[in-house]
C-alpha cells in the first residue's frame, strides 16, 4: 500500500475538501482511486494525463497511478490546446483523463512513454513563456520533506487555502501535505484577494502558503484584519522582501512565518523561519535539509536527493552530470546572508549595464504608499531597453503625490540607470495562473 | 498630434528633467541638438523622453528599428501625424 493511501485511510472521516458547495471526505476519494485503478489496469494504460484543478481528483489519480504503476502527468487547465497536444506527444501519454477519472479516453495512435512507466509523476512548468516543460518525479520524493514535517504538532490537522494553481508543483505540495497531516484543503469560489479572504473567514484557514505577490494583494484585500485562526504562512515561489515580511509580522504578530525555496525542478529545498530575507550564508558550507548549495558566477547552484529525475518533455537539463541543478536564481551574499537578487532570465540591460527588475521593485515596495510594484525591461532604440515600473498605491492614497513622491525617492536614492523611464499606476498588478507576477 | 504640440511635449520632459538635475530650464527650438550638449539630458534621459512620447502619441516610431534623428525638431517629426 503507498504511503498517500495509507495516510488517506487513516483519518478517512476527516474531509479532504472544503469549498462554497460543501465538502468531499477521504473514503469517497479512496473509491474513485479504486475505479481508476481498475481502468487502468483493463486497459494496460502507461501514462496518463490528468487534467483537472480539483484537488479530489489529483489524489485519487496520484494514489490509483501509484498503486498500478501507471506514470501520471497532472496538466494546467489554461494551457492552450496546441500546447497540450503537443506535450501529450512530447511525452508520450497514451491515455487523458479530465473532469471524471474513471472516464478516460486512450489517445489514437500514441506509442506510449520511451522507458517502462514506473508511478512517476510527471509535473509541468508553468508554461508562461512557450511550452511547459515537464519534470519526472518520484511520489515518494514528492513527499519526502513533507513526511519529515508531517510530526509537527502545529501541521496536524490544518486547513490549507489553496491559493497557488492546483496542478503546479507548489499547489500540488500544499496538497500532498493536507493529505499527510491529516489536513483539509480550502478552495475558494473564484482566485481574487476578496474571495481568498473571505475562505479565510467561512473555513477557518489554519494554513496559508502563498507567492509574495498573493500576500500583498491579501494583505490589500483586508485579509490581516479577521484571519485570527491562522497558524502558519508560508512563503514561496518568488524572492520575498524584508517589508513584505515586517508587514506580516506586524499583522499576524502570533503565527508562524516561514519562506520556502522550491522548484519544479528542484523539488522542496529548503524553509527558512526566521523572518528574515534570504538564508544564513552558512548553509552554503554545510548544507541544509539534505540539500548541499553553492554559487557559481552568481548563481545558486543546489545538489539535493529531491531533485527531478529530468525532464519527460526532451529539453535540456539544467541538472549537470555531478547532479547539480542550476536554478537560475541568482543570489548575493553579504557577510552572513544570501540574499536573491533575480532570475537570470528577467535580466534588464540598460546601455549596456544589467539592471535586475527584482531588485527596483524590493526599493519601490519599501516606500511609503506602495503596495505592489513591478518592474521590467521595455525596448527602446536609444538604450536597448528601457525601465518601466508600475506600481500599485495603498488603499485610499492618492495615487498621483505617491507616484510624484516615488520618482523622487528613485531618482535620489538609486544609481542612474535603475531609475525607471516612466511610473505608471495601475489598480492591480497582473498574476499568472502561477500566482507571481506576470 | 502635431509636430508643434510634440515639441511643446518634448520641451515639458526636458524641463522635467533638468528641475530634477537642479538644472537651468532650457528653451528647446526645432534645431535643438537633443545630445548635443546644449541641453542637460544625457542617452539615458533620451530614452525616457522617448518612452513618455510612445505613451502620449500612442505611436511607434522605432518599433521596426531605429531611425536616425539629432534635433527635437526631426524627433517630433517622427511623432506627429504625418
């Protein structure tokens, strides 16, 4: 029996999910793992793609999959057709399934996976920018850090917001967990700051992990003021600011604030609990939580056993031979911290000198009046690219003495090119299916 | 917009800049070299001044490339409705 099974099996009574229409229990997730593992077994299915955010169906698909050695490819909903099909190719599905599990529909002409299917999960990348890409996992690695963390007395029995995608690797961890810990996950009716807060309120949400980005908008939306229940928040998914994290603080003075560093690649890395931006530098001579960390040329370089197995879909492998993954972070240390200063690929170049968006916006969100900022790189013929920041006031704040006032601080406080061309001020920042900023 | 009310624009932005610098307000003429020293802006300036022109002309210029121009005169020819 797996691990997921037996975790569901032993506190079967205990609802798993919770949303506007009421709640779905773990025995009636047991039984659809059940037709499913029958199906697939019928029909000799290799690797199916299951295409559903609705966290019921993903457990039951990851315990019949599991149990039947069936490798699973749990794919995003928002993905255009054209992407899908080809993935579906890509990797070498041979069987979807969509809204019900037991209905699946084998697809005409599929050769199936290149290796023997073995349980593998098989997760997307957001896909954002072109094709997703696809990591093969393992279940058991997938739930590897969680099982170390699954004793803690304060994780038994949460109820968890599910604020990111279901399907991603961070949605997906939120969910692993609630299944190990006895937990129950909270969907709210619609993915906007009022409705999260108002699930808040009606489910008494223990738990929430989040991107920096969700916890500005919920700290916009009113959600500190009647979230007494929560236990725990949770950070991840982009580098988090030291005034996000005082706001936090200040807000939930009693609950626990915790940043995690995880990837799809990556797998669950590491968590820092000491409210402070970035880690210790010391882990990058000793390790941490089994994971080993270096830099190289600026970049935070990770050699963990949680890692992905590579990638199904046929890209190159950011995973050198030695087993170190690049991950594209890159990071700064000063004195006894590592601190993120950006993706490598989000990298601005003004007249030739390298501006990281992350780092303009970490300035702008320490000003007052500010409640999210984002910064990127727009074309111009005279310096290659151009600073663009928009910005999002706090609310009631007139918008446009905050946005005289910004211009100001940048233009004295940050070195001349970082100064952004134009400030524009929006109502809110754009957020991908992912949770970050689009 | 006409030519006349993007030089009127591009002389706003100068001004802006050069009230940022502590700088004289400079009178911007169409033969006004925009880098060629008589007014206080430099590349990076330039190209902020072309970006508020993108935004309030709602045109692009330079979209398929660059097109070599000196003075706010030749500049807010690319700008203006043609």
């Amino acid at each position: 029996m797996s691990l997921l099974r037996a975790a569901l099996d032993a506190s079967a009574e205990v609802p798993f999910v919770l949303n506007t229409f009421g709640c779905v229990d773990r025995s009636s997730i047991l039984a659809a793992a059940d037709r499913l593992k029958q199906e697939l077994a019928d029909r000799k299915i290799q690797r199916l793609m299951l295409q559903s955010n609705d966290p019921a169906l993903i457990v039951a698909a990851l315990v019949a999959c599991a149990d039947a050695h069936t490798d699973l490819l749990i794919a995003h909903d928002y993905l255009d057709r054209s992407l899908i099909d080809r993935v579906i190719e890509d990797v070498g599905v041979d069987a979807v399934a969509c809204q019900e599990a037991v209905n699946i529909r084998t697809v005409p002409g599929a050769g199936g996976p290149s290796e023997p299917a073995s349980g593998k999960v098989l997760l997307m990348t957001s896909g954002t920018t072109g094709v997703p890409k696809v990591a093969a996992h393992t279940l058991d690695k997938l739930l590897d850090r969680i099982r170390a963390t699954s004793s803690v007395e304060s994780n038994l029995g949460g109820r968890w917001l599910l604020t990111y995608q279901p399907t991603g690797f961070a949605g997906l961890q939120v969910i692993l967990t609630a299944c190990l810990t006895s937990g129950s996950v909270v969907i709210p009716s619609d993915r906007t700051p009022v409705e999260f807060a108002e699930a808040v309120e009606r489910h008494g949400v223990t738990h929430i992990s989040g991107t920096a980005t969700f916890w500005r908008s919920f700290l916009l939306a009113g959600g500190g003021t009647s979230s007494s229940s929560l236990r725990q928040i949770t950070l991840g998914g982009e580098a988090v600011d030291q005034t996000l994290l005082d706001r936090l603080a200040a807000a939930f003075p009693d609950t626990r604030i915790t940043q995690i560093y995880a990837s799809t690649e990556g797998g669950a890395l590491f968590a820092v609990h000491d409210r402070q931006e970035g880690f210790p530098a010391a882990w990058l001579d000793h390790g941490v939580q089994g994971s080993r960390l270096r830099v190289v040329d600026d970049e935070l370089q990770v050699l963990s056993p949680r890692k992905m197995l590579g990638y199904a879909s046929g890209q190159a492998s950011p995973i050198s031979d030695d087993g170190w993954l690049r991950t594209g972070d890159l990071v700064q240390v000063d004195q006894d911290r590592v601190r993120f200063v950006g993706r490598r690929d989000a990298l601005i170049n003004i007249a030739g000198s390298k501006v990281f968006p992350n780092e303009i916006e970490t300035f702008l969100l320490s000003l007052p009046g500010i409640a999210e900022a984002k910064v990127r790189g727009v074309p111009s013929p005279i310096t290659g690219q151009a600073v663009l920041a928009e910005i999002v006031v706090e609310k009631d704040t007139d918008a446009e003495p905050v946005r005289r006032a910004t211009m100001q601080s940048c233009r004295s406080q940050l070195a001349r090119h970082k100064v952004p061309s134009m400030i524009r001020v929006l109502s809110a920042i754009e957020v991908s299916p992912s949770g970050k900023k689009a | 917009m006409s030519e006349e009310a993007v030089l009127a624009s591009i002389e706003a932005a100068v001004g802006e800049i050069a009230e940022s610098k502590g700088a004289a307000q400079p009178k911007v003429t169409a033969s006004s070299r925009m880098l060629g020293g008589e007014l206080p802006i430099d590349s990076l300036d330039l190209a902020t001044i072309v970006l508020r022109l993108d935004t309030e002309t709602g045109k692009r210029p330079f979209e398929d490339g660059f097109i070599e121009f000196h003075t706010a005169g030749e500049l807010a020819k690319l700008y203006s409705q043609s």
